[in-house]
C-alpha cells in the first residue's frame, strides 16, 4: 500500500525555523563522544589543532587527529578490496530479491553506481522489475515495530532514515539484511564533510551555504527526536543511533532514495536504487499500478555491455546531486547554477512592475537557470524592466521573445550581467586552468578533493560561457550612456582626428576645385542672378 510522499521531491529535509538552528545540550546526547589525545589517538595519525566547536570532534585542548594520508599504492589495494565486496554485495541482493519476486534484471550493476544491459534489449522491455512488498515507503515506516510511532510525525527522508538506522541496529537478524549490506555506510556528500574541509575545497560555490543550512537542519531535526528515538530503541547501544549514525543513515537515503512520478511517493527499492539516475533523458523508472511493482522500461536498443542511464525525474544539477548523492556528474546536461533577481521596492514602478511579473507567473523575487550553451531570456527581460525608469517603456517589455527595450536599456542590462559573472569568478580560488591539471590526475586527489574539483570546473566553465554571451550582445552596441541619457561614443575623439588625417591627401584637390568655381563665379549670387 502507497501513501502520498507529502513533501516536496527536490527538498530533503524540513524548513528550520526562522530564529535558526536551536542550541543544542550536549552533555544530554553527546555521551558517545570521545576526546582524542596524543596517548590515544591511533598510531601514525596526525595532531590537528583547531578551534574549539561544541559540535565538532575535538577533545578539550583543541586538537583532533586525522588519518595519515593514504599512498596511491594503498588507496589502489583498497579500491580494489572495496570492488570485491560490493560485487560480492550485489550477487547476494540479486539473489535474495529474485526469491522475493523480483524479475532477473537485465542490467548489471558497477560499483560506481553506473548500469549496463546484461542482454539484447528493445524498446519498452521490461529491464527489472520489483515487487511492491520489497520497496520502503513512509508507510512502512509507520508500520515498524521499532520506530513507527515516530514515523507519523516526520517527513519522507527522515522516516526513511528511521527504518535504516532501526534496520542496522539489528544486524544479521533484520530480514532486510541482504539488501543492508548491498547499502554504503554513508555517502561523499558535503554534509559529512568537516566544516574546514568545505570551506577549503567550495569557497565560491553555491554548494557551500546550502551545505551548512543543511547539515544544521539535519541536527536539528535528530536533537528534536532524540528522547523518542533513544525510548524506542533503547535495546540497542547508544552508537546505534548516535548523531554520526543518524547522519550516515540521513545521507544514503538522499543519495539512495527513488521518486515514483505515479504514485507520488519517496522509496527505497533494493537493486533498482543501485543505479544512479543521470541526465533527463533514459530509461523510464516509475511505478506500475497494474502490476504493483516498480519497472524500468528500456528507451531504446541495446546489446550486452552497452551502458544503459535512467532519467532523473527531477532533472537536478551537479551542485544538487553532489548534496544528495555525493556525485559529479561531468556530462550533466541538466548542470546549471541559479541566477537570482529580484525588485526594489523603493522603485517608483515597483508596483507596475511586479502586476507584470504576476501576469507572466513570475515574482518580485525570482530563480532563473543560467546553463553552460543557453541563458533564459526571461531572465534578460527581467534584468531590462528592472532598469526602467520611464513608465512608457514599458509596453516594450516581453517575456515571450527576446526584445530590446533601446540601446542605453540593454547597455546598463548587460553590464550588470558582466559585473555579476566577474564577481562569481573571483568567489573561487585558483584559476579554471589549475582545476582541469588536478582532474588529469585524479590518483592523487582524495575523493572530496575530486567532487570538489569537478564540481568548481563545471560551475567556473558556465560563467565563463555566460560571460562570453553576455559579451557577444555588448558588441554592437555603440558607446555608453552619459548623464543627459544619450549614448555616447568613448572613441569620438580619436574617430574626428582620424577623418581628418584621411582628409590631408584631398585638401589640394579640393582648394583647387574651390578656387576654379570662384574664377567661373559660381560662388557670386549676383553674377548668377543676371545670368538668368
């Protein structure tokens, strides 16, 4: 049985309320903390002094240790141990979900989360499908001996982490315990990073506010269930549901959690959540109600070994899918970043202004998508009427088409543009040609680092592009607006002594001409007049 998600699918966790992120009691919930000191800090680790945080792991002196950083040998034996057992994973879910109903899938998981078909496919095969019994909806959340009470009292993506964290406490006993397995322990999202560590490598990006609103609003939402989660699971240790714990658990459902268009709702699915949507454009993944299963419907031909993409219906962005997922996606053709506009209200048009927002389903304050090969024009009208001052201009004023208001108009519009995009560019730290030398070798970059890195690149390259755009439309334009509202040519001066330097080799054509129309008297009105 299906419930209503509830929630808005592009959100993950609930508004925090405007007084902000509460204080929190540490010495009520913060037991399982450990301080670590030079006498116990592992062997090889590495004394890091920093500020003191209530909320960070640090012992009293300031300090925490860090792991030593890991050779490129190391890291590829590691690699290499972790892709054995999450193939190991895989085979064992697969197994045990075909002996609960689901269909033998016909595409092959990798670790990296990408797909390929396991046999010739058409159109519209059914590539998996899985029964409505071993998906993880809010609904089974509620339903849960453990955590159901509060599961009536929370939204999508905190329910769902509930029944992860209740799922994992009980270990090899849980009956979801092949499909557990199959789950990372936590995600590369930003929102487990330490707070240094993302102000170092997304200085400048997008990315980095939204990931302190988010992991604030994650705490807070654990410290406002604690008491009831630590009632309702009391049988289990106090790191069964630690902050750490509910964090982990947080971020493999937003990196792991599925939308299903047709039934409105947020869920786990064991194998089909494995494979990371990209792109609007791929195979179909919704529910079936005829059939009460979950399919992915094949978009085209395929043979064995061709990779195969389903279509993320929610079309996010790499800064997006790095929050929840804790991936870049670098062919991302849904990457864009958020332009954001919006009205004075010391405007004396303000209100003529905003009734032609609303006639156009737009706000005072408005989002527009800026992307790396297009630019809403919307947005450019937007930014046209906001620098109006004459009520009559107006009536000129489209969001239908792209339409030049006059040349001082989208003058100041364009410029405005510039200064924005220039301002962004300098937000970050190095230069585009120092990231793409990183991305060349990857080997020596830790996996934030990467994110990171491929994350700034994709943001710098479309305000660059925009920038580039934004230049094109300025060159036609002739001259800059002066006080008297006229546009004014900067070059005027040089352009009246270069006429006259080209005018030097004709001035003796042109005194002799002058003096031969003199001698005929065509310069004499009185000779001309007796004439006639």
């Amino acid at each position: 049985m299906w419930s209503a998600a509830g929630t808005n699918a592009l959100g993950c966790v609930r508004t925090v309320s405007g007084e902000g992120v509460r204080a929190v009691n540490l010495e009520k919930v913060g037991r399982c903390r450990t301080a670590v000191t030079k006498s116990n800090a592992p062997r090889g680790a590495r004394l890091i002094c920093a500020p003191k945080c209530a909320l960070s792991e640090l012992n009293r002196k300031g300090c925490a240790y860090a792991p030593p950083r890991m050779g490129r040998r190391a890291r590829a034996h590691k690699c290499a141990a972790a892709s054995t057992e999450v193939a190991a994973a895989t085979d064992n879910l697969i197994q045990w979900a075909t002996a609960n109903g689901m269909t033998d899938p016909a595409v092959m998981l990798n670790k990296d989360r990408t797909a390929v078909a396991a046999r010739t496919c058409s159109p519209n095969d059914i590539l998996v499908a899985v029964p409505e019994k071993l998906c993880v909806t809010l609904y089974d959340v509620q339903e849960h001996e453990l955590v159901g009470a509060l599961g009536a009292d929370v939204d999508d993506y905190v329910g769902l982490t509930l029944w992860l964290l209740a799922e994992r406490a009980k270990g090899a006993s849980s009956t979801w315990q092949a499909y557990l397995a199959s789950l990372p322990e936590k995600s590369s999202s930003p929102l487990l990073w330490d707070a240094e560590l993302a102000e170092s490598l997304l200085k400048g990006s997008p990315v980095l506010p939204l990931a302190k609103l988010r992991a604030a609003a994650i705490e807070t939402e654990y410290y406002d269930i604690y008491e009831r989660l630590a009632a309702a699971m009391a049988q289990f240790p106090e790191e069964a549901y630690s902050l750490s714990a509910f964090r982990n658990a947080f971020s493999v459902v937003l990196q792991r959690v599925v939308y299903l268009p047709s039934a409105d709702v947020l869920a786990l699915i064991p194998f089909v959540d494995g494979i990371q949507p990209a792109g609007s454009k791929g195979a179909l993944l919704d529910f079936d109600t005829e059939t009460s299963t979950v399919k992915i419907m094949s978009d085209g031909y395929y043979v064995a070994g061709d990779p195969i993409r389903i279509a993320d219906s929610l079309g996010r962005a790499n800064g997006e899918l790095l929050l929840t997922c804790g991936i870049v996606n670098t062919n991302n053709m849904d990457d864009c970043l958020e332009w954001n506009v919006s009205l004075l209200q010391a405007d004396g048009l303000y209100s003529a202004k905003n009734e032609i927002l609303q006639a156009v389903g737009l706000s005072a304050n408005q989002t527009f998508p800026i992307y790396t090969d297009k630019m809403p024009f919307q947005l450019l009208a937007y930014l046209r009427m906001s620098r109006i001052t004459n009520p009559m201009e107006l009536a000129m004023i489209s969001f239908a088409k792209d339409q030049k208001v006059s040349d001082i108009n989208e003058y100041e519009t364009l410029m405005l543009m510039v200064g924005e995009c220039r301002d962004r560019l300098a937000n970050y730290q190095g230069v585009p040609e120092e990231d793409l030398k990183r991305l060349q070798q990857p080997a020596l970059l830790t996996p934030e680092e990467l994110l990171a890195c491929k994350l700034r690149v994709g943001e710098k390259r479309i305000l660059q592009e925009t920038l580039s755009v934004v230049r094109r439309r300025l060159a036609p334009i002739k001259g800059f607006p002066n006080k008297k509202g006229k546009m004014v040519d900067p070059n005027a001066d040089l352009t009246e002594i270069f006429d006259s330097l080209e005018a030097i080799p004709n001035a003796p054509k042109k005194a002799i001409g002058e003096f031969l129309s003199w001698a005929r008297g065509e310069q004499d009105p009185d000779w001309n007049r007796k004439k006639k």
